[in-house]
C-alpha cells in the first residue's frame, strides 16, 4: 500500500515523470489538439497555448513529462522545420529585391541590442566579455510566431520578408560573437581562427545557395515521378544543410533557413510535395518544438534570489527596448505602417533556443554565472508569450489590400508578364521554353506552358503521359530558373483553337510558336 495515496487512492507512480514512450508521445498529441483549440477560442494565438502547455506538463511545472533526449530531438528537429519552412517562404528573388531594407534591419537589429545589452550588463557589474556574450543573446532572435504570419497570409509583406532576411544576418553575426568572445575567454582567439572560419563561411553559403538547386534540379528531373523520394530528398537536403553549418561553427537553424531558401525554386507552393512539408511541419514537428520550448520555462527562478529579478528585469528590458527600436527606424525610413513595424518586432523579440544554446555554452566555460542563465530563460519565458500575441494583434490588422501595397512596386502588366508557350516535340521544347523563361523573367512575369490534346480521333493514356511528361518538365526548368510557371493542361477539338482559346481565358501577353517554315 505505500505506493497509493491513502484518500484519493492515486498511484504515486503516476505523479513522476511518465516514462512509457506510448504514452508520452499520447500526452503530446493531446496537448497538439487540445491546446491551440482552447486558446483560439479564449482569442489568443495557439502557439502560446503549445508553450504554456509545455510548462505546466514540463519539470519544472506538474512534473509529468521530463525533458529527456526524445523531447530535445523532436524540439530540434521542430525547430530546424520552423526556419526550413521559412526558407521555403522566402525566393531569392524576394530576398534580392529586399536586401537593402533586410540588411539595413539586419544590422539594426543586432548593432542595437549590441549596444544597449553590453551597457545594461556592465552597469549590472559584469565583466565587458561577459557582458559582449549577454548582449549577443539579446541580438540573436527564434522565428516561433512565423505560423501565424503564414496563416494571416503576410509572407509577402516587405517588412516580414525584410524580417526573414535579417534573421539570416544577425544570428551570424550573433553565434560569430559567441564563438569570439569564447575563444578570446579561453586564450584561442588567433589568426588562424579568423584564416578559416571567414572562408568556410563564404564557401558554405556557396555551396547550398548555388549546389543545392544544381542537385535538386538533377534529382527531381530523374526521380521526379517517385513522390516519396522527392520528399526524403528535400528533408535529407535540410539535416544535411543544417549539419554542415554546425561544422563550420554557424548554428544549425541559419543552415536551416538556408536549405529551404535555395530549394524553394523547386517546389511549386500549390504542389502535393509542399503540401506534405507543411502538414508534417505545421502538424507535428513544429508543436514538439513549442512544447519543448515551454519545459525549458521554471517560473520559480523569479522567486529565489532578489537578484535574479534583477538581472532578469533588466535583460527583458534591455532586449525588448534595443528590438523595438531595431524595427521602428526601418519603418520610418522605408514608410512602412506601424503594424508592419510591430509585426517586425513580434517575430525579432522572441528568444529560444538558439538564445539558451548560447547561454549555455558561456556557462560552461565559466563566462557567466546561473544567474545570467536564470534570467535568460526569464527572458525566454516573457518573450515567447509576447511574440506570437504582438504579431497575432497587429497582423490582423494589415488588410490584404494594405499588403499587396507595401509588398510593393508590383511591374504592371507588360508583354512578358504572362508568356504562353505551347509544347509539343521534345527535340524544340527546351529551345522553346527557355527563350520564354529570359522573355518572361526580364518582365518579373509568368510562364504558361501549354498541351493540348485534339479528341477528334480520341485520346490515348500514351498520349495523356506525353503531355504530363512535356508540362513537367516545363514546370521543373522553370522552378530551376526561378520563374513562376503555371501549366496548362487542355483537350480541345483541335490544336489551334486549344492554343487561342487559353491565350483568352488565361490573359496571355505573348505567344511564343514552334515554326515549321
């Protein structure tokens, strides 16, 4: 009987930490269905109800689950999927036509919490390389309310495209601090050091930017009609990107972002592969992030030590002041509403666990005390609840109207905005196809490949497979060139009349023929 509560007859077993792997991995899936469900009711994003769940199921909360390696895999592998999924979000084309408003925001949003973090940590008494290693924290950010921009269809906004780049630059440079200050800590910071981590940097961007489409483009050529190995190749892309930032001394996450950014040309957004990169993220492995993110949260730390409410005030203080002025001075530069700001500083202000990774390292070198440990997860606790609530409220108000806007300077309609190109003969359509890629790409226009089968003799499967071979083909040179494409698939009594009438319908600008002579 000493293993039963004596009134409630409750086994004692049942109030440690469940062990049995079917039932850890039930109490996640309820929490998954449950929680975003509740707090989308109560008018509150489902992503603080996946975090707040995490606490209360976690250690330092009702004790029910621990954060052991399963937990920090399924997290890490959540985490990954959030910034791949981001990338895939995220064209170069997009990020090129931004890249002064995203480079400018990049180094707001880490010169800023720079400044302000190192000057809030010395007057604390720190040391100054202690105090570098903090602020580096502080500049460093985790995308965790990006669902939500997808879900309000903000993708597209200049501002959360400019925000996508940014977290590109000042991770960077946020994990370059940490690896100096720990190196100049321990005595080892040499030229060698500078000699190659520098070049490995510039060859690694390289290599996924301008391989990984390269390899992609080969692959889904080849093995393009078998679906279940496009989709392990596109996830083997993200771990094998994601491991070789690790070696080079980049965080994971930015190799992340990285994969999914040079991939994207690849994949059709309205395509069933992206469909089932969204469901597995959105529905399983991005919530085990969330969750695990939550267990990382004791609400008791502000409780123990006067100091610790000290130290935690001011970090959350100091981050959140240096982000919100990180994002307010690009709006006023670059005209952009103040919800586009706040929503640029609801998807910078929140801290994870690239922030605790950071932390942790200091604290194991002995380059900061638990109380700076402390007050981080304090800082992680306040910002991951405000982050997704900031950008929840004042996204909602970013009307699409008010969004294709500022996602701005659209060409107008010219002649190679929609550029049809009937396919027919293997032997011409490449020559074909790519003479209305450079057409339609100096428009920043579409590619309308067309085939169209005549039912006066009857269709055949053969020649129903011709015409999915030619169009997808055209779908895979045009993703390979970044160029939006969209096929078309037509039976009509005659070939002629076929083209004509899908230059009407689809609002072509140019067609570009096959001449015989």
């Amino acid at each position: 009987m000493a293993n039963w509560l004596p009134i409630s007859g409750i086994p004692l077993a049942l109030l440690g930490p469940v062990k049995d792997p079917v039932l850890v991995f039930l109490i996640l899936l309820t929490i998954m269905l449950v929680a975003p469900l509740l707090f989308e009711r109560l008018h509150l994003p489902g992503i603080i109800g996946l975090i707040l769940s995490g606490l209360v199921v976690g250690p330092y909360g009702l004790g029910i689950l621990q954060r052991d390696g399963t937990i920090v895999l399924l997290g890490t592998v959540g985490l990954l999927f959030l910034m791949f999924m981001a990338g895939l979000e995220t064209s170069l084309e997009d990020l090129k036509l931004n890249a002064g408003k995203a480079s400018v925001f990049g180094v707001l949003t880490f010169l800023l919490p720079m400044v302000i973090g190192t000057a809030a940590m010395l007057a604390l008494g720190y040391d100054f390389l202690a105090a570098v290693l903090v602020a580096s924290c502080f500049a460093s950010h985790t995308l965790i309310a990006l669902p939500i921009v997808s879900k309000l269809g903000l993708m597209r906004l200049q501002a959360v495209t400019a925000t996508l780049g940014a977290t590109l630059i000042t991770n960077v440079l946020a994990l370059l601090v940490l690896a100096v200050v720990v190196r100049a800590h321990q005595g080892e910071l040499t030229l060698q050091f500078w000699l190659t981590l520098i070049p490995s940097i510039a060859l690694y961007m390289f290599a996924t930017l301008w391989g990984v489409p390269k390899l992609g483009g080969w692959f889904f050529q080849r093995f393009g009609h078998d679906e279940g190995a496009e989709f392990t190749f596109v996830i083997a892309t993200l771990f094998v990107v994601a491991y070789g930032a690790g070696l080079i001394g980049i965080e994971p996450v930015v190799g992340a972002f990285l994969a999914g950014t040079a991939i994207t040309p690849l994949i059709p957004q309205l395509s069933p592969l992206m469909n089932r990169i969204q469901f597995i993220g959105n529905t399983l492995f991005i919530p085990f992030f969330l969750i695990s993110v939550g267990m990382l949260i004791n609400p008791s730390i502000l409780l123990g030590e006067p100091r610790t409410l000290l130290v935690g005030g001011v970090m959350i203080a100091a981050e959140v002041v240096s982000k919100f002025l990180a994002a307010w001075i690009p709006a006023q530069l670059f005209g952009w509403r103040l919800a586009s700001a706040m929503v640029m500083f609801g998807l910078s202000v929140a801290q994870a666990a690239a922030t605790l990774a950071a932390i942790t390292v200091a604290f194991n070198v002995k380059l900061v005390d638990e109380l700076t440990v402390n007050g981080t997860i304090a800082m992680i606790l306040i910002t991951c609840i405000a982050s997704p609530w900031i950008v929840a409220r004042w996204g909602e108000r970013l009307q699409p109207a008010e969004v294709a806007a500022e996602a701005g300077n659209l060409p107008q309609p010219a002649w190679g905005s929609r550029v049809l190109v009937p396919v027919a003969n293997p032997d011409t359509e490449s020559n074909l196809l790519r003479l209305a890629l450079i057409l339609a790409k100096k428009e920043g226009g579409t590619l309308l490949p067309l085939h169209v089968l005549s039912d006066r003799a009857g269709i055949s499967p053969a020649a129903l497979a011709r015409q999915e071979q030619l169009l997808t083909f055209a779908e895979v040179l045009a993703h390979s060139a970044v160029a939006r494409v969209e096929a078309i698939r037509r039976v009509d009594d005659s070939v002629e009349k076929g083209i004509i009438r899908s230059a009407a319908e689809r609002q072509a600008t140019l067609v570009i023929l096959g001449w015989k002579g």
